[in-house]
C-alpha cells in the first residue's frame, strides 16, 4: 500500500467517524428533547387539571353562599347579591394587576403618550431616545 493509498484510507476513516459522532450526537439530543418535553407535557397536564378544580371549586363555593344567603332572603335576591361579590372581587383584582404594571412602567414614559408594549416589528425600541438638546443647537462648555 502506498502513501496516497494509506492517506485516502485514513480520510475515508475520518469521515466515517466524523458522520458517525454526528450521528450520535443527533440522536443523543434527540432523546433528551423528547424526555424533556415529555415531562413538560406531563406538568402542563397537570396544571391543566389543577385549573379546571379549582374553577369547579369555586363554583360549588359560589353556589354554596348562595345557598347560604338564601336562608334569609329570596332565592333572586341571594342570587344578586353572590354576583355582586363576586363583581367586586374580580374588578379588585383586575385593578390590583393594572396597578402593579403601572408602576413598573414609569421609566417607559413617552413625551405626548404613551409607548406601545412592543414596535410592531417585534425588535428594538419603540421610538428613537429623545436628545436632551434640539439639533442644531449651540452646545453648552462645562
């Protein structure tokens, strides 16, 4: 054998080694999406069902306070009066997430309105940074 011939041997050899490790590297990464999201569709299931629980638990507690009020006053009225509750809470929690976004946002501050959550492109900053002098304006010496 000579040296060209030992030298195309051994490039066939590394390139068969070289598909090979590829190859196992594709399949060993593979595996482990698959357990991975294997295990996010098992949790996502699962915080599905914790969901659906505890709507149908609220809605038992709900009917049960209606039942409750309805001891005392007319059936209509005990039905009135549990939506009422029940509006007020949702319209305190609503108020208390618009709340906590309206501080975290003071820095976001546009001149003449407010900035939207994100330009519509998806990238970058919605409006160019507003200069802290006009241009064409004779800069001031420190």
């Amino acid at each position: 054998m000579d040296t060209s011939d030992h030298l195309e041997h051994l490039e066939h050899l590394d390139k068969h080694l070289a598909e090979e490790l590829a190859q196992v590297a594709r399949e060993t990464v593979r595996d482990e999406l698959h357990k991975q999201t294997r295990k996010q569709r098992r949790s996502a299931v699962l915080y599905a069902a914790s969901g659906a629980a505890a709507l149908y638990a609220g809605g038992a507690v709900t009917v049960a306070v209606g039942l409750a009020l309805a001891i005392g006053l007319p059936d209509w009225a005990a039905a009135l009066t549990t939506g009422a509750v029940l509006g007020v809470a949702s319209y305190l929690l609503r108020g208390a997430v618009h709340r906590k976004r309206s501080r975290s946002s003071h820095s976001d501050r546009v001149i003449g309105g407010t900035a939207p959550a994100a330009p519509p492109s998806g990238l970058g900053v919605p409006y160019p940074p507003i200069p802290a002098e006009p241009p064409g304006a004779p800069r001031r010496r420190a």
